[in-house]
C-alpha cells in the first residue's frame, strides 16, 4: 500500500465529506470517517502520480540541458535523473515495489544477475 502523509488524506477525506453533505445529512460525521475512502482512490493511482511528477522533472531537465556548460552537463542530468527516479517512487511502500518488480520482471523488462558471486564493490552495502 502507498504511502501518504496524514495531512494528504485529511485533505483530500475533507473534500469527500464536504461531497457527502452537499447530498446527505453529515453532520454525524468527520473527515476519519472517509480516510480509508480516498487513502484507496489514491492507492489506485499513487504509482501515475509518481511517474507523472518523474516526467516532469525529466522533460525540466532536458529543456534545460542545452543551457548548461558542457562541463556542468553530466552533473545537471545526473541530479534531476536521481529526483526523477525519486519522485517515481515518492508514494510506494515496500509491497508496491515487490508488485512493480514481480510486474517489471514478468514481463521481461528487467535485467536480473544470475551469477553466484556479488560484485566486490556492493558486497558491503
């Protein structure tokens, strides 16, 4: 499941409640009553979310890059590179990686490493 702050789902349940009342008396009820509600909605849609923030960041950093001196360059799209990957997965827990991953890899776009020996320089991380 996604990963929200609480004040995204007040926010967002408040809005919902505010639905609510415009058709039903909801005077008996707070923006708790509809937390788990929107947290699902945004569930539903937190990884387009992400790679819709990710694209943005991608399409700011290449409509830039030509401005950059070409000593600057590498570093310009290395850094928004690491924000865009960032914000893919700003919303995602755990099990939503696990679900992209088991996704990704039956689908044969990911590149696994078969062999029995860990590269010297990540053995430690």
């Amino acid at each position: 499941m996604a990963e929200f702050p609480e004040e995204v789902i007040r926010k967002a349940a408040e809005v919902r409640l505010r639905q609510y009342d415009s058709e039903y008396n909801a005077d008996h009820l707070t923006w708790k009553d509809f937390a788990s509600e929107v947290t699902e909605i945004l569930d539903a849609v937190a990884e387009d979310l992400g790679n819709h923030a990710a694209e943005k960041i991608a399409e700011h950093r290449d409509s830039h890059g030509d401005s950059m001196p070409p000593d600057r360059l590498g570093t310009w799209r290395r850094h928004f590179g690491i924000a865009a990957r960032i914000a893919s997965q700003a919303f995602l827990g755990d099990d939503d990686m696990k679900g992209i991953a088991a996704r990704e890899l039956a689908a044969g776009r990911a590149v696994i490493c078969t062999g029995s020996e860990v590269p010297e320089d990540t053995a430690d991380a």
